[in-house]
C-alpha cells in the first residue's frame, strides 16, 4: 500500500476538519496594505462666476495588483527589510501530492510527501492560500492567514487516515539571523504520526533536544559544527514518568510495644538509571520504545555560521501505518552557507536508521543515494 491509494476526497475532507487553527496565528501581523484613495468621477464644481465650471471626468484607477511572491535564498537580508518570509512544509505521511497558490500566484505544484520548499517573501498581510491535491480542481482549503515581519514555515502534518494524529496545519516562527562561523543553531520538529515525545541526543553525549512532542518544535540551540550522529529515544513523559530525576519516596511510621507511635523513616531514591545506547543496533520489534531506548539513529552535517531544522517524519511502525514511510530525520539549511528546502548545508539529504533495522534515504543532488542500514540486534 503506497500513500497514493489515499482518496483525495477523503483528503479534501480531513483537511478541511483540521486546519482552521493552524494559521491563525502567524506572527500577528498587521496588513499594511492600502487601497487607492477612492476619487469621484465627473464632479461639477460650485459656481464661481455664475458660470458651472465642470471638470474633466477622471480616468478611474484599479490598485495595482502585488507581485506575485518570489523566491528568496537570503531570508535574514528579507526579514530585515521589513517583509515576511513564508515556507510550505508537507509532513503528512499517507496525503497526496498538492499545489499552493497564496492570492491567486501558484507558488508551489505537485509537492510531495517530505518537501520543504523555499522561502517566498511576503509584505506583511493577509493573504489568501489554497491548497489542491494535483491534477483536481476542487479546493481542500482555503484561508485568509496573516502574517507579521519575520520567517515561518506552514506544515500540513498529522493523516489523512487519523490513525495516530489528524490531519492539520500548523505554523512555526523560524530564527533565520545565522550565528557566527563558530557555531551552528539546530531546532527539531516533531511530525512523526506515531512516535511519543522524545528526546534528541549525541550519540554518547548529552541530549540537544527533550521532551518534543508531536507537532512541536524546539528551542534553537548552538553546537559546534560538525558531523553528529543523533539518537532519538522515547522521553520520560512519553511513558508516564516526568522529566529529570525520579524521586520515589517511601515513608513508614513505627510503633512501640505500648502502641505509641515513635517515629517515621523516610527514604528517599535519588537516581534512576536511563542512559542512551551508542550503538547503531537497537530497538524493538514495533519501533515505538521504552523510556530512554534508542528508537532511530541519523548522521547530520552543521556547517558554521548556519540554522538548520530537522523535521522528525515518517512511521516508527510501518506495519501498523496506512502507508510505508519509515521514520526518518529530513534536515534543511534555513539560513545562513546555501539555503536548500529538505538538505543539509553540505547538498547530501540524511539517511535514517528506525528501530527495527529498516533503513531510509533520500536523493543527493548529484542522483545518488546515501542511507545507513544494519541489521537488527
């Protein structure tokens, strides 16, 4: 069963069901649009010299209509003029393909399944988008979302099918100032249907990112640059127990002979242990996790002096998903060396490695594949 088989009605109809809130809030812009000064036509002056002096009519003038919105590689240089840089996102695993028009421009068509486009540079608004499964005429959404100076991604995430999450938009402020050649700011998106909260970690080392659930993104924080290795594991909350230092506590009170009470004991554990396993081999069968397990693994590259986001995408489980699409880490260069929509800095897409051995690639520019796959321990 491949993500085709969706019906696009179905689709349509989802969509329209989860996606008033998502752009509701986009910045709290303010239109800064105006219209022509309204001008009569045909006016006849007051009487001067007892002689009407009638004017010539006046050619009426139409608004001239806005740019339709372009492309941007320098996003920051965008926002510090004063405009809104707007990016599409598509996380929804099982929906079609679509297109995106933003006040009657097609800005986007036939956009599949984990594309994050370029960013388009809006004035500040409201602007009308309409979202179509390609190759179909009837609108599946439409809406008025007004959007402040500064940088978003809109994503459709969630399912059609509504398994695990429903179907919905959601918009997210981005940082797009790059910091200095020394460092490299990161961010994680969750939008992976099936997966808990979960913790981003170095392989080895200390977490980047705890407690994202899905739907959510992440502070920003600066790394080194480098090349990482990042195991994503199942977070505290996501099994019931709060995140930090367990402190269970168990009190007793005992008694004397004579049945008077004498005094309580009181211990206190101040550790548990958790840990994240270094190794590429882990898992379990149904890739969903205990607190703590490694559930997927993937290798990405931070140049300095960029901002990048990585999108969690995809099933943990595919048996159990409508469609197969394995979980997989999709990182973009927001700002900062070369913009690139669902690449890294270096022009080379991440390959992930799930649970349960399977593993996930995508097309380099140059056609090749890169991925990472080993055997189930």
């Amino acid at each position: 069963m491949t993500q085709r088989d969706v019906s696009r009605r179905r689709f349509a109809t989802a969509l329209g069901v989860g996606i008033g809130v998502g752009l509701a809030g986009c910045g709290g812009g303010v239109n800064n649009s105006t219209n022509a000064t309204d001008e009569t036509v045909g006016t006849v002056d007051e009487e001067t010299d007892g002689t009407p002096q009638e004017t010539e009519p006046e050619t009426e003038t139409e608004d001239e209509p806005a740019a339709d919105p372009e492309a941007t590689d320098d996003p920051a240089e965008a926002v510090a003029e004063g405009n809104a840089v707007v990016r599409i996102a598509h996380l929804s695993p099982d929906a079609p393909n679509v297109d995106v028009t933003v006040d009657d421009a097609e800005i986007l068509s036939d956009v599949a399944y984990g594309t994050v486009s370029d960013y388009y540079v809006l004035e500040p608004g409201t602007y009308t988008v309409v979202v179509t499964a390609t190759g179909e005429e009837e609108t599946v959404f439409e809406e008025d979302a007004e959007f402040a100076t500064g940088a978003f991604t809109v994503a459709a995430l969630g399912e059609v099918a509504g398994t695990n999450q429903s179907l919905g938009i959601e918009t997210f402020e981005d940082e797009v100032e790059p910091p200095d050649e020394e460092s490299a700011a990161v961010r994680l998106v969750h939008a992976a249907p099936d997966a808990p909260a979960v913790d981003v970690s170095v392989e080895g080392g200390d977490p980047l990112f705890e407690g994202v659930g899905f739907g959510e993104a992440s502070e920003y924080v600066e790394v080194a640059p480098g090349d990482y290795s990042l195991a994503v594991s199942a977070a505290d909350e996501a099994a019931g127990t709060p995140t930090g230092t367990p402190s269970d506590t168990e009190t007793g009170t005992e008694t004397d002979d004579s049945g008077t009470e004498t005094g309580t004991e009181t211990g206190t554990e101040t550790g548990t242990e958790t840990g994240t396993e270094t190794g590429t081999e882990t898992g379990t069968g149904d890739g969903t996790g205990e607190t703590g397990e490694v559930v997927a693994a993937a290798e990405v590259s931070l140049e300095g002096g960029t901002v990048s986001s990585v999108f969690a995408v995809g099933y943990l489980d595919t048996a159990a998903a409508p469609v197969e699409e394995p979980f997989e880490l999709l990182t973009t260069v927001d700002a900062g060396g070369t913009v690139e929509g669902t690449e890294t800095a270096d022009g080379t897409e991440t390959g992930t490695e799930t649970a349960d051995g399977t593993g996930s690639g995508t097309e380099t520019e140059a056609g090749t594949e890169t991925a990472t796959e080993t055997e189930t321990a």
